[in-house]
C-alpha cells in the first residue's frame, strides 16, 4: 500500500512539473516542434529545382526569393502540397502571432506561388485558412480547392498542355532571343481570344491560366502572361509575370531578359485595337522600357522589380521602324511603307516628331498610296509614342 501511494505522489510531482514546464512559451513550442515532427510528412526544400509537374519552369524563384523566412516556409509548405495533391495541409513551423498577421503572410505567400508557377493552372485562387490550438501549442491549416476532381484528370490535363506547348515551340524551332520572343509573342496573339466580361468575377478560372491558352483558346490578361512565360523560359529566356494596374484595373504582363537588360511585354495590350480583326497583334508593348510602360501602366511592388533600361531590342528599334525629329519624315515613312509586309496595317514608333497624322496625310495623299488613304482621309490609332496606320478594307 505504501508503494502504491508513493508511486501516486511521484506521478503528481510529474504531473504538476510537466503542467509548469507546459506554461513556458519555448518549453511548449519545443515539444510541440517535436511532436509535429512526429505526425507530419517532412518537406522537400524549395529551389530551382524543386518540381510541381512535368511543365515546371527552371527560374521559378524570383517572388519566393523575395519573401520573408517566414513566408518562405509557407510557400514551401504550399508547393509540397500541390504537389503531392494534397487540399489540406498545415504549415509546418509558423509560428502564430495574430489572424491579421497570418492573412498577410499566407496572402503574399500564395500570391507569389502563382506568380512563379505559370505550370499550377488547377489550383482556385479562392482558399481557406484556419488557426487550431493542440495542448502544447497553435497551427495554421490550409485548404485549396482544385479545378480537377481527380489526380489521374489532372495528368491527362498536363499531358494535353504539353503537347500545344510543344506545337508552339515548333514555331520557333532554330529561332533564339529577340526573334524567338517575337514569334511566340504573334502566335499566341493570333490564335488565342481575349475573353471579354464585365466583371472581373465572370471569369472563368481556366482563363486566368495557361489551360485558357492552350486548350480552350481563350484568356484574360494573366492567362496571356502565363503562358508567354512558360514559354520563353522553354527557349531559355529568362522572364518574370508582373503584377499591377492598367488603367486602374488588375492587369499583368512580363520582364524579359535579353543579352542582360531587362524589358517589358505586354502582350493582353498588344492584343488590343478597337473596332479591327482580332487576330491583328501589334507591337506598342514589345520589349519597351520601364519608363515608358508607367506612362500607362502602374507595377504591384515595384520595389522589388528589375528595372526595364534596354532599348536595343525593342520591337521598333529592331525592326528599324521608327522615326526621329532628326529624320527626314517623308523619306523614313516611304521606306517603311514600300517596306511592309502587313497586310493590315502600318505600326512605327516618332521621337519628338510633331503633327505626325497631317504628315501621313500629305505624304500619302501626293504620292497616291491608295491601299492607306481615301478622300484625303486615313484610319489610325496612337498608343503612347507608337502610330498605328490602318489599310483601306
């Protein structure tokens, strides 16, 4: 019997020091470390390296690099499990402060997810989070909804992408750099619509992601982002997704590097021209300068963004259609137009030219180009410094 009492107070004594030990802030998430290691998976670390699916891109770092260690671990938690298929899963390691402050962790974290991963197009932008307490401690579970019901959909899916990506890729097969870009930029400009809507809310998720692209043929603006980058990044072109406004609505469009400067390309805006063939595509935002794309448009943490400086390979720069204040007008605009393979239109780029359209006028007008003017009347469209000149239909 007195044994017996002996062990009961020595279990007590325990009792009584694990229940202290437990109300010590580094003792209680010291066990409970231990203790999630017990029950969860370990993760695989995130690099470059690191493969969601078969489409994966190799610079897939540039936002992941750009968030906190904490947000690190959250990114990686969410790329293990998208991985792995998983739509729960608890972020290992976080530390909990407050709700607000796990939001905009979590928030940050997703958003640059997506931003690196053009190749996770079945994951809803939509999720859940919720704080759960244990005895020893609190942790984060994340829920994500996907756009597949099942894992074997998901690979017939991934399969069917990889084959257009390929039919692409076949249009700039011996093609590099700027010449490459340029083809890839027109092909998915001529083959794929832009999905028009009111609200922003009708649209369909496959349309904000390279399925609309690639299989449905239709896509909203980070949909034409995505897929440019996937596709770039196949030819080695280093590229970012970037995130901001155009005409104070969400909009996206990429950074791509050639010969090591930076440059802008928005291909949505590209897309863009009223009242004409929707397979036209022009060049107003291919490979243009930071500088000049805030004329129109604003960057989501541009802090962090490279700076777009280059001017070598702009569309116009390169394709020695532009005109300057030290040009002779008429003969630079004659040159272009005996020069012009578009059947629909003329597109060049003035510096400091004043009164471009009366120019186009009476140039076209005393030398008979019938196929632009009629009735000392012409059809065009200035975006920013770019003059877009439209042939009689």
């Amino acid at each position: 019997m007195k044994k017996v009492v002996v062990f009961i107070f020595v279990i007590a004594i325990i009792i009584i020091i694990c229940f202290v030990l437990l109300k010590i802030p580094a003792v209680s998430k010291s066990i409970s470390r231990l203790t999630g290691q017990a029950f969860y998976e370990e993760l695989t670390p995130y690099d470059n390296n690191f493969e969601i699916n078969k489409l994966k891109i190799s610079n897939q770092s540039f936002y992941y690099s750009n968030l906190s260690d904490i947000q690190k671990n959250i990114y990686t938690c969410v790329a293990n499990g998208v991985k792995n298929y998983e739509s729960n899963f608890v972020l290992q390691n976080y530390e909990v402060i407050d709700s607000d402050t796990t939001m905009k962790d979590v928030e940050k974290s997703m958003q640059a997810f997506f931003a690196d991963h053009p190749e996770v197009f079945y994951v809803n932008n939509e999720y859940t989070i919720s704080t759960k307490k244990t005895l020893f401690d609190s942790y984060v579970e994340l829920n994500i909804t996907y756009t597949v019901k099942s894992k074997q959909e998901l690979d017939a899916k991934i399969n069917e992408i990889d084959t257009k990506i390929n039919e692409y890729l076949n249009d700039a097969e011996g093609k590099n750099g700027f010449n490459a870009e340029l083809v890839l930029h027109d092909k998915i400009g001529q083959k794929v619509e832009y999905y028009n809507y009111e609200k922003i809310e009708d649209v369909p998720q496959e349309c904000h992601s390279i399925y609309g692209v690639f299989i449905d043929g239709k896509a909203v603006c980070d949909g034409f982002s995505k897929a440019l980058q996937i596709l770039l990044d196949r030819k080695g072109i280093e590229n970012i997704l970037v995130l901001g406004t155009l005409e104070n609505e969400s909009h996206a469009w990429n950074l791509v590097k050639l010969d090591d400067e930076w440059y802008n390309v928005d291909l949505t805006s590209d897309k863009a021209i009223k009242d004409v063939d929707s397979n036209i595509i022009l060049h107003t935002y291919f490979n243009a300068t930071t500088s000049k794309m805030k004329t129109t448009h604003s960057y989501e943490n541009e802090e962090i963004m490279p700076q777009a400086t280059g001017e070598k390979y702009n569309y116009y720069n390169q394709t020695n259609k532009v005109i300057k204040s030290s040009t002779n007008f008429n003969t630079k605009f004659k040159l272009m137009l005996d020069n012009n393979e578009n059947e629909y239109l003329l597109e060049f780029s003035s510096e400091g030219v004043s009164d471009v359209p009366s120019k186009m006028v009476d140039f076209l007008s005393a030398n008979k180009y019938k196929d632009y003017i009629s009735n000392n009347k012409i059809t065009y469209y200035t975006i920013a410094d770019v003059y877009v000149l439209m042939k009689n239909k």
